[in-house]
C-alpha cells in the first residue's frame, strides 16, 4: 500500500486505522516499508507524486493519491473509490496587477507550476501561447520574484494565494484523495482487493456524512 507523505499522509492512515489496519512501527520510525500490525499489509511511504509511478507498475498493488499527480502522471490505474478528504482545486492565479488572460504589449506569459502536464493542456484548450517553467514547490513566490508572470497551483484555504498576494484567475480541475489500484494485480488479487476495499468503503462512509 502506497501513501503519500504530507498532507494527506494523516487522514490516509487514519482511514486505515478505522479499516482496522495500522503500522507495526510508531509514526517517528524513518523505516519506508512497514508491515501492518495484523500483517495483513505492507504500508509503503513516497512522496505524492511517485504513489502513481509504484501503483502503475506494479511495486505497490494499491495506493492513495491525491487526483492533481493522477492526472499530471496521466497514470493508468483503477481508481475505485474517492476517500472523502483532500478536497481542494488547482487554479490560475497571479498579482492583482498582473492581468490574466493576456498581458499588455502582447507578452508571453511565463507559468510557474509543479504541474507542466495539465498546465499545458488547460492553455492549448484555451488557446493560450504560454512558457511553462516548472518547480516543485513554494510555487506562489515565483511572481513576487518575477521567475513567472502568472502560478498554476493548489488553493485549499487560500491563505497561501492572500498572503503573497495573489488572486485566483481560472479553476482547471477539482481535485481530492482517491485510493488506486494496480490493474494486473487487481486480477490477481481480486478476493484480497475486495475485502480491503470493502473495510475501507465502510470506514469512508461515516465521514461522508
Ligand atoms: C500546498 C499548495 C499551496 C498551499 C495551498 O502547498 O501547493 O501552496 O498548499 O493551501 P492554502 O490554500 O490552504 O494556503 P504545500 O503546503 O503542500 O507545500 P508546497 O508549496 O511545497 O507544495
């Protein structure tokens, strides 16, 4: 089982615990492959974006990703159930001086972003000539360093945009934790697979409510 250290790496093994899955070792342990303490599992920690690059090819069987890698790794794996935590959207945003959707005298716009793939694809749709410059995080300070004209990035609260003093100009895509499933291994494991994930839509659903 693949998690994603960061934000959702909380609510992911607070989900597990109420399935009745929990690491063997206490949440300080430096270990990136702990067993279950019924052993039923093995928990595997990875930074977000690689959960999809383990589950697609089979090192990890299942994982829990946030749909912003998902889709920026346009990776091809099952995605059973949405998990209920994690909700946020990935937006356009830049200074409150710095127009969108052009600038003046015809420039082009450069747009820092961890996530190059679908920032891409959501300007060609919007038939946007942009330069795309890619970082991997503290995104909202490329503009005030003029590294970038406008952001592509994740707003859950907005604090982050206020506080740098951006707004949001366009959403491209709502985003939230889904749990991921390896497609050869689904066969294979088909009986086991069912079983986790019926403990796990169990423990999902209170929360939805
Ligand atoms: C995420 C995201 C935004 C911020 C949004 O960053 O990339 O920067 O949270 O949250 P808010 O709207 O509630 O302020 P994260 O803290 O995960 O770190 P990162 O910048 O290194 O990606």
């Amino acid at each position: 089982m693949a998690l994603p250290k960061g934000r959702l790496l909380e609510p992911a093994l607070a989900l597990f615990r109420q399935a009745g899955f929990e690491p063997s070792e206490p949440e300080t342990t430096r270990k990136l492959l702990v067993p279950s303490s019924n052993g039923a599992l093995a928990f595997l920690f990875v930074k977000p974006a690689d959960v999809p690059v383990y589950v697609e090819s089979g090192a990890a069987d299942i994982g829990i990703a946030g749909t912003d890698v998902l889709r920026e790794a346009a990776a091809d794996v099952l995605e059973p159930l949405a998990l209920g935590f994690g909700a946020c959207r990935m937006v356009v945003a830049s200074p409150t001086d710095t127009p969108f959707p052009s600038l003046p005298g015809g420039v082009t716009p450069r747009v820092a972003t961890k996530y190059p793939r679908l920032t891409r694809g959501f300007f060609a749709e919007a038939g946007l000539g942009v330069e795309i410059i890619t970082v991997s995080g503290s995104v909202e300070v490329a503009p005030l360093l003029d590294l970038s004209h406008w952001i592509v990035d994740l707003v859950d609260t907005g604090r982050t945009l206020r506080e740098n003093r951006l707004v949001e100009r366009a959403q491209i895509l709502d985003v939230g934790a889904v749990l991921v499933v390896n497609r050869a291994s689904h066969k294979l494991k088909l009986e086991r697979h069912a079983e986790l994930l019926k403990k796990l839509q169990d423990a999902t659903t209170p929360r939805a409510r």
